[in-house]
C-alpha cells in the first residue's frame, strides 16, 4: 500500500515540474496568477525564479512519494512525511510570492 502511495505523489509531482521547466526555461509568465506582465521590470529573471522555486516545489512531493515508498513503515510516518510536504510547500510558495516582488517595476 505504501508503494501506490508513493507512486501516486511521485506522479503528483510531475504537473510542478512540467511548469517549472515553462516558467524557467520558456519563459512562460502567463501561467503566473495575479502578475501584469506590463510591470515585469526582468522577465527572464521572474520566470528563472519562479521555476526554480516550481522544481523545489516538485522535489518536495516528490522526496516525500520517494519517503513514503521506501522508508515509512508507519502511518506515523506517513503523517509526519504529509504535514512536512504540506509545510514547506506553503513556505516555498510565501518565498516566491515575496520575491517576485524584486523582478517588478514599481507602481
């Protein structure tokens, strides 16, 4: 059962790097809620930014799906693995909406 369970959160985890690669490597800004792209001071530098913080975002699910799968033996485990993921995603998604902030123009 654990092994379906990391499975399906490795799976989960390719939607986050499939937009990371956009947002890093096309360039892809439009996928970004609630930015005006007319106030993009450096848009090649927003859209490494973001997707790089989209890649982390993926590993994160990911390395939790890896732990889960391999290594939690408990749902104990399983539970401390799901509130960490459910942690630092929320942290990882504060740290790119605060520094965003850099990459636009003011106003």
């Amino acid at each position: 059962m654990n092994l379906l369970a990391g499975v399906i959160f490795i799976v989960a985890a390719i939607p986050a790097f499939v937009v990371g690669y956009l947002l890093h490597n096309k360039q892809r800004l439009g996928l970004l809620s609630n930015v005006d792209l007319a106030l993009v001071a450096d848009a090649a530098a927003l859209g490494r930014f973001t997707g790089r913080a989209m890649y982390f975002i993926g590993a994160v699910i990911a390395g939790v799906g890896l732990y889960v799968a391999s290594f939690a033996h408990s749902k104990t485990g399983i539970v401390y693995a799901v509130l960490f993921m459910t942690i630092a995603i929320n942290a990882l998604i504060g740290w790119m909406m605060v520094g965003m902030k850099r990459y636009m123009k003011p106003g």
